[in-house]
C-alpha cells in the first residue's frame, strides 16, 4: 500500500490517501477534426478500509466501464438523435 494521492473507491465513493497498485489505461475522447483523441491515464486501485475492498478508483469524467469519457460518450449520444447508429458509429470511428 502507497500513500500520496488521493483516491476514491469504487464501490462506496470513501476518499482516502492510499492506494494498492496503478495500470495506464487509454480512454477514448472527443476527436479533434479527424482525428481520434485517446488520453493515457493512470488509474489506481484502492485498498478501501470503509468497504473493504480492492476496487479501482473513480474518476467522475469516465465512464463506468473506464474506456471512454463522458462528454465522448455525450457526444455519440448526441449524433445518435439524428443519425442511425451505423452513421454514428462512422461518424465516431467506433466498430
């Protein structure tokens, strides 16, 4: 267990200064013109003493399954109203 930054967990949201260990993760964004924005993130796992628990932390601008952000998210919602999901999904660069 490390000290230093603070974390939340996962289950219960309990703020704390430890964490157990940390991976990279790259998270999809809002493209830029034509291109597609992925940005490098480290994202911690808690030892949570409240839940008691090893969860990964939470990140209020990701969504819940961590791979993309909420406003690409908003965004493919938005475009979703107008477009069938096959535009979106050329529209987004999404399988």
């Amino acid at each position: 267990m490390t000290a230093g930054k603070e974390t939340a967990c996962g289950v219960c949201g309990h703020v704390q200064r430890a964490w157990d260990d940390r991976k990279v993760r790259r998270v999809r964004d809002l493209p830029c013109g034509e291109m597609r924005v992925y940005l490098e993130v480290e994202i911690y796992r808690v030892d949570c003493k409240k839940s008691g628990m090893v969860k990964q932390e939470t990140l209020d601008w990701l969504t819940d399954n961590l791979f993309f952000s909420k406003r690409f998210a908003f965004f493919v919602r938005q475009c979703r109203r107008a477009m069938t999901i096959k535009d979106v999904a050329e529209e987004a660069r999404l399988d």
